[in-house]
C-alpha cells in the first residue's frame, strides 16, 4: 500500500541531490573562473591589430594615451620613441612605441637637435609631436603592472600557438598579432608588439 509513496518520495530526494549536485558543480565552476584583463581587448583592437597589419601611426597611439617624444642618441643610431602611460584597472601600463625612420631621419633630427651618439636621451617639443603624428609605428612595448597573473592575459588572448624557454622566463607567442608576450615565472612582464611581416622576418 505505501510503495508507490515510497518511490515518489526516492525520485524526489534523488531529484533533490541532482539539483544540488548541478548548483555545487556550477558555483565551483564560477568560483575558478578567470577574470581576463579589462582593457587588452580594447587596447588590442587599438594597438596590436593595426600594428600587425602595418597601419599604426603616431597619431593612433597618441589617441589611447597623450605622451611625450623621447629622442634617444645610441652607437648603434638613433632611436625615437613615443613614451605614454596606459590607465588600466590593474594599474598603469608602460607604453613606449618607436617611430619608423630612415638612416637621414634620424641624423637630421640628431643635428637639429645639437645631439651626437652617445649623448642623454631628450624630450622633444609637442610642435615635432603633431608633425610626426603620420609616422608608422615600428614597434610596441606595453609593461605591465606588477603581479599581473599570466593566466588573466590568457582569458583575454587565448592560449599562445607557441611558446617558449628564456634564460629568465618564458615568451608566449601570437603571430597573428605579432605579438611577444614575456612571462616572468607566472607574472606577465612585458608585450612586444611588432608587424606581422617584421615580425615572421625574424622567425
């Protein structure tokens, strides 16, 4: 007579522990999700893919982040870069972009501005800056904040196609944005950003 109770109140207490199953199983789930850094994305569609595909300019780099133009006398030539801070919800991002110059370029700059090899580097006028504003990016460094766990940069990047083995850490590899991404241990260091076809050149 009270079988039939009996198997309702078990496919209940089953259906009971199969929901609670399912809600634990999804809380754990949610608990160990990464959180991807809040600005890579924007900053990627800005920055990264544009450079890639060659197309980056001063005057691009200056609308995500107003800055200044360093000109850098080294042995090797000079170097003339765009240094700018990246405001980011896990802190400040160091971004230093190198202008793409000639051999002439850069000399002349050097003359005009009464450096030689070898000198300090020196802040140049933001009147240079807006005639500069059309010059291609050659490369983009982006530091990042400290303590930036890499496995965040992978919620936002995916998982590298390559990676590899450094004396001091470990490179994580995105060819289709040129893009190296320097770990140090299980901290993100350093993007170094670069077109795509420079950027297989040295492949």
């Amino acid at each position: 007579m009270n079988k039939a109770p009996l198997k309702v109140q078990h496919w209940l207490i089953f259906a009971l522990v199969a929901v609670l199953f399912f809600a634990w199983g999804a809380w754990l789930m949610r608990g160990t999700e990464v959180e991807p850094v809040a600005n890579l994305q924007q900053w990627r569609d800005a920055l990264l893919q544009p450079l890639a595909e060659d197309e980056l300019t001063l005057r691009d780099v200056q609308a995500s982040a107003p800055g200044e133009l360093w000109l850098e006398p080294r042995l090797d030539g000079a170097r003339l870069v765009y240094r700018a801070l990246l405001e980011g919800e896990e802190g400040e991002w160091s971004l230093e972009a190198e202008l793409r110059l000639s051999r002439e370029q850069r000399d002349s700059l050097m003359t005009a501005q009464g450096l030689k090899a070898g000198d300090s580097e020196q802040v140049l006028g933001q009147s240079l800056v807006d005639q500069m504003a059309g010059f291609s990016i050659a490369s983009l460094n982006l530091n990042a904040p400290q303590a930036l766990a890499s496995e965040r940069l992978a919620a936002s990047l995916g998982q590298p196609r390559l990676t590899l083995e450094l004396a001091d850490g470990q490179a994580w590899v995105y060819p289709q944005w040129g893009l190296t991404v320097h770990l140090r241990g299980d901290e993100v260091a350093l993007l170094h950003a670069v077109p795509r076809q420079a950027f297989r050149a040295t492949r």
